[in-house]
C-alpha cells in the first residue's frame, strides 16, 4: 500500500501508484495540496493575506473556488482536487478533515484490516514539512513563542511536531499488533 504524496508520474494508469504494482493507494499526484481541502497548491502565497492555510490556519478552510482562492495563482477554471484512492477520485475523503489525519486513518484500517499471513508492504510518503506551509492550530500554539517570532520558523516547527506524532501513530499501529 503507498499512502501519501507520489510525485512520480500519472501520465497514464501505469505510472500510477496501482499502475506500479500497489495493491492500495491513497495519494496525491502532485507537488503538494491545502491540508484541509485538498485542493492543489498552485504556488507560493503571501502568509499575510492566504485568507487561510496561512499562520495561524483555521481548522475548516472556505471550499475550493476561485472566488475563495485570491492571490494563491489560482487556476482560473477553479481549484483541481488533487486526492486519489485507489485508481479514481478519493470523494468520499475529499475535505472531511486535515490529510495527513486522513492519511492516519486509512492507514490504520490497512494495519488492522490485513491478512496477518501475508507480508504487508507500506510506503507512507507525508507532505509534511513541505509548502503549503499548514499544521493544525494546537500545533501552532505550542510554537507561538519561537525567539524570532518568524511566522515561517514557528510553522515549520508545528509541522516538525506534527510529523514526528504522525509517524508515532503509524509505528504504533504495528506495535499494537
């Protein structure tokens, strides 16, 4: 199973993660998505003025338009959801919580769920520490009082954070086995 950003192709289904031989997978193609929306990032944004996503980043972003995307070089049709289970769209995720917990989750279900006779193979590929630059907010309180107050620097630590809890659960799940 890969979970997680693939960056390595999807010209055609062969070059997708199922394409290459996974039996399951949940990913993004490209370079990198809104954390709670999972709508492609196009580009860099201005942290002052990312009406979200930006520092601090609120839990439930606006949905995915152009009219609630200004100044992020959005694509002028709209937003392309970019998250993908299996060999289609994954809509049944798509915005329901941060991705990395989506991620998590499905994760989850394939270490409890898998035939314990057979090998698993798991390739979790976390955006996280990656542009867009998003965590969740708990994570940005506890970095609020970084000495520089770089709003850069206190998002990449609460990102930091969030990936090292997030690769704990995954380990977790096996441990618990």
């Amino acid at each position: 199973a890969l979970v997680g950003k693939w960056d390595a192709g999807m010209r055609t289904p062969q070059h997708t993660p199922r394409g290459r031989g996974y039996g399951k997978a949940l990913s993004y193609f490209s370079h990198g998505n809104w954390m709670w929306s999972q709508a492609e990032w196009l580009g860099s944004y201005d942290p002052g003025t990312a009406p979200h996503g930006a520092m601090p980043a609120p839990d439930h972003p606006p949905p995915c338009t152009r009219d609630t995307l200004p100044g992020w070089n959005a694509n002028p049709k709209g937003c392309a959801i970019d998250l993908w289970e299996d060999d289609g769209p994954a809509y049944r995720l798509n915005g329901t919580e941060n991705e990395e917990l989506i991620f998590r989750e499905y994760m989850r279900d394939i270490v409890q769920t898998r035939d314990k006779t057979t090998p698993l193979f798991l390739t979790y590929t976390p955006k996280l520490v990656h542009y867009p630059l998003q965590a969740p907010v708990e994570y940005q309180a506890r970095f609020a009082k970084i000495a520089d107050f770089n709003p850069h620097r206190q998002m990449y630590a609460a990102m930091t954070a969030f990936l090292d809890d997030c690769i704990g659960n995954v380990t977790g799940f096996f441990k618990t086995e």
